[in-house]
C-alpha cells in the first residue's frame, strides 16, 4: 500500500490507543473485525469513506485529525 494508508493507520492507532480501545472494541463499534482494524492500521487494506467517518465518530475526532498530512 501506499504512504497515504501507511500515515492514515498511524493516525488510526494513535487516536484509538487514545481512547483506550482495543482494536477489537474499535471493530466492534464500526462494523469491522479486529482483523480489518490491524489492517486498516498497518496500511494493508485501504479504508472506506464509510470506515472512515465510523472511526473518526467513535474516536470522537475530526477527520481533520485522522489526515495523515494534517
């Protein structure tokens, strides 16, 4: 995958260790398994629009804060 997916599972990880949630508990409240939120993380699998605004939502941050070149 590419910078951007690598950048953007940084953020991913560092605003949901912020809050204190597995990447299990993450999944769970977004719709995913764990197994998409490592990818998602690791940027081995893009993440969808919809993933996206679900994971800025329970991570109660504002995709300005998930950019990886923000």
């Amino acid at each position: 995958m590419s910078e951007l997916h690598k950048k953007l599972g940084q953020r991913i990880r560092y605003k949901r260790q912020q809050k204190d949630f597995s990447q299990r508990e993450l999944g769970d409240r977004v719709g995913y398994d764990q197994r998409a939120i490592s990818k998602f993380e690791n940027g081995t699998r893009k993440v969808d629009a919809i993933a996206l605004f679900a994971m800025a939502d329970e991570l109660n941050c504002s995709m300005d804060e998930l950019n990886p070149f923000g």
